[in-house]
C-alpha cells in the first residue's frame, strides 16, 4: 500500500531518544498499554537506533513450575523487544497506542507472525536483544518515509546466564495509521482497519452497558454487555481512567435519543446512519410494531451486528433492515429511494450518532443535505451530536478541557470537525433548529468538557 512521501524527520537521534523512545519513558508507556508487562517487572534496559535490550525478569509472575521462564512471556518480551527496535528506525514517528498521538501523524505496528526456538530453559533474568542490520535499517527508513507499508523479519535472541535460551523470528507490519483508512469507495479494506472500527464499536457498546452515578441518567441497555463483549467491556474499563466524562456523555446521548424517539408524533421509521452496535432496535421494537429500523454502516458493521444479534434472544427481523454503504462515496439518497419498505413521506428519525466529529466539513455537509432531501414529512426529524472547535483545534485555558483532550490523543482518537453554533450550521444547509442542548445542561454538570459537547434536533426549512 502506497500514499504520498512523508515528511522526512528533520529531529537528531539524541532528540528522538530524549522525547520519543529511551528506556524509561518505553518501559512506562508499554507497562501502561499491556498491564502484564507491568505484573512481571518486564523492563526496558537500553535502546540504540535499529537496536533494543529488554530484561524479563525470573520472578514468580514470570515462572512455570518448573521454576524458569513461561513460554508465553518469552514470545511476549520478543514481541515487544523487536517491535521497539523497528520503532527506533521511525525517527520522530509517535506509536498508535502507545505514545500520546493522531492518525495523521502516528505509525501503526503490528506483529504479523512469529517462530520461537528454544535452545534452553531460563533459570536467570532473561535479556532479549533486537540488532537491526545498517542495510536493512536504511531500506526500512527508505520505504516507511517513502509512504510504503514495511513487512520486516527481525531475529530477538535470548541469553540467560550466559546461556543461549531462545531465538526468535519476529515479522512485523508497519505503516502510517492514516493509510488504514481507505479512500472514498474503496473495496479494499485491511484487516487492521476493520479491527479498529469493531473496536471503536465495541467500546462504546462497552459504555452503554455501564451505569452512572448521576441521577439524570435512568436509562440502560439490557443487549449493550452483548455487543461489547470481553473486548469492548476491557475498552471500555480502560477508558473510564482516560476518560472519566465520556461515559456519562455517551449515556446522556444514548438517552436523550430515546426521549426525542418516543416524542416524534406518529413515527414510521429510524434511519440508523453509522448504526455501529447500538442495540437500539431491540429496546424499541417490540412496544413500536409498527416502526421500521434502518441500520446504516459500513459492510464490516453490518457483518458484526448480524453476529451479535444472533446471540439475542429476539431479533425483531421484520422491523429490521440492514444496509451497506459508505457515507464517503455511496448515494445515501439513492439507496434508500431503492429499498421498497422506505418511505420519504412519513415520519422518520434519522440518527447521526458519534460520526460527525470523525467527517470533514464538506463530507458532514454533503451527507446531511441528502438526509433534508429525504425528510419530505413535517414530522420528520434529524438527530446529530456535536462537538465544539476548541475540541478539534486543542486551543483551549480549560484545565479539564486539556485533560480530556490529553485522554484523546492517548487513546489515538482525532476529531477533526467540530462547530461552535449547531443552529447557524444546520440552517446553513436548509434544516431548521427545532432545538440543541448542551449535554452538560441536560446532566446538570458544571464540568467544561461537558459544555464542549451538544446535541441538536432538526426538521426541515418549510421555504428550503
């Protein structure tokens, strides 16, 4: 996979050594992102460029019952060791997952395979070294800064008393995190990308399966533990350190939803754009025989919500339609004008839940212009999320606002849209304000991060 050249890092070694990938600052990062490292004292020892030295040490953690090293966490310090000197080579380049970073200028690594020998067993700290060879260093250089994907072999040998203990052959995918999602229309998606978007989904799923010390919030879930699953359910815990208000935000919106969903005099259909893995379907179906779901998102989503609704004990299937498309490329207009069971002329909910902030201006405006064209009813109505600028910019003298948004670029999620007035941006593209509340007036909240974030409901201008 090919994208344009990449800046040229123009930082010295002893720069990047000293704010990007020195021992200490490695060893924390990574303890912090796989909690084992932290349990088995797992540490960095010495890093060079194209060159990395990890100790795991021999400690009950660590131990089989044998009393030496567990094979697992053996293949676990390869992983981790090689991966750090392939990092060393990416000068500059902050880690998706691991350094505070964004798509557009963090690399994503992944082992892709790997084949440990065992020479001996360990019966000693365990010191595993990764020594890139200068010419392969150069090529990789070359081919990462060149806008290409880099598929290297590495070798992490093992040495414990003196001993040779194990040797390991590491292969590893690396590439800019920007590159794994596709251009508008493209079939091709890796499996990297389609990972991450079930993750994301999951996570918030994870969310809405939580409760909430807040009064205001009532409402919950009974299928969400289901859609997160031991993945979304740990996403979710994880975030709740990072980011302590986005559980109550994504409760309050969930919910809020609900309340404008059961106000919508004589409503027909809910049109579900990113529908991801809201159960919302399953809540509502049965006590609304007569409303139609329309879950809308792209075909690795809508794979994932047929699996998961599998699990579910009712399904709703004759109040469900499912739809691919890609809001990038696909004609939303066309596409539901198609299906036989929509109907522009009656009451229909459209959902815009959590997307907006992820589509630039022009992407949002394009998409919520073919929605006003579908909402023929008066009755008829659009829900959608916002977030404001100081969000997306990072310009902000709120403590909490810059904790939030320091929680963000751990997590690698960038927003880049965001607006100050819902209700001059919604009329600019001829959909009436029927009103926007900021989610921290709807949970009585006083922290700022809370007023950064709003919900809007719109109809359409009567003279549009």
């Amino acid at each position: 996979m090919k994208s344009d050249t990449l800046t040229l890092p123009t930082l010295s070694w002893e720069q990047d050594y000293d704010q990007r990938v020195n021992p200490e600052l490695m060893t924390g990062l990574l303890r912090k992102a796989i909690p084992v490292l932290d349990q088995s004292d797992w540490y960095i020892d010495k890093v060079e460029e194209g060159f990395c030295e990890s100790v795991l040490p021999l400690n009950s953690p660590t131990t089989n019952q044998h009393g030496t090293h567990q094979a697992a966490l053996i293949s676990l310090s390869a992983d981790y060791t090689g991966g750090l000197a392939l990092a060393t080579l990416l000068r500059g380049v902050p880690l998706s997952g691991v350094h505070r970073c964004q798509d557009d200028n963090s690399a994503s690594l992944w082992l892709a395979s790997m084949n440990v020998k065992y020479r001996s067993p360990s019966s000693g700290h365990l010191v595993g070294t990764c020594r890139i060879d200068p010419k392969q260093a150069e090529a990789i250089r070359s081919r990462y800064f060149s806008g290409n994907r880099i598929l290297a072999t590495l070798e992490v040998q093992f040495h414990s008393n003196g001993d040779l203990v194990a040797i390991a052959e590491m292969k590893y995918f690396a590439q800019p995190t920007s590159q794994l999602t596709p251009a508008a229309g493209s079939k091709n998606r890796s499996a990297l990308f389609s990972h991450k978007l079930k993750a994301s989904a999951r996570m918030i799923a994870g969310i809405r399966s939580r409760e909430s010390v807040n009064p205001r919030l009532t409402a919950h879930c009974p299928h969400a533990s289901v859609g997160a699953g031991p993945h979304g359910e740990l996403l979710a815990m994880r975030l709740e350190s990072a980011l302590p208000q986005l559980t109550d935000m994504v409760l309050a919106r969930t919910q809020h939803i609900d309340e404008v969903l059961r106000e919508v005099d004589g409503l027909q259909q809910v049109v579900m754009l990113g529908a991801g893995l809201d159960m919302r379907p399953m809540r509502h179906a049965a006590a609304n025989p007569g409303l139609t779901f329309f879950e809308i998102d792209l075909p690795e989503m809508i794979a994932e919500r047929k699996r998961i609704v599998a699990q579910l004990p009712q399904s709703f299937d004759d109040q469900r339609v499912q739809l691919e498309v890609d809001f990038r490329s696909d004609d939303l207009v066309a596409i539901l004008d198609e299906h036989p069971r929509f109907q522009r002329g009656v009451p229909t909910m459209f959902i815009y839940e959590g997307c907006s902030m992820y589509f630039t201006e022009p992407e949002n405006q394009h998409l919520l212009k073919m929605v006003k064209e579908l909402m023929e009813h008066p009755q008829s109505c659009l829900w959608a999320d916002f977030v404001s600028r100081e969000v997306v910019t990072g310009r902000t003298n709120d403590r909490s606002i810059a904790a939030f948004l320091e929680g963000m670029d751990e997590l690698g999620e960038a927003f880049i849209f965001g607006v100050e007035d819902p209700d001059a941006w919604l009329k600019q593209i001829g959909l009436g304000l029927v009103e926007t509340t900021r989610c921290g007036d709807y949970l009585n909240e006083s922290d700022m991060v809370f007023k950064t974030y709003s919900f809007s409901v719109a109809k359409r201008w009567e003279n549009s």
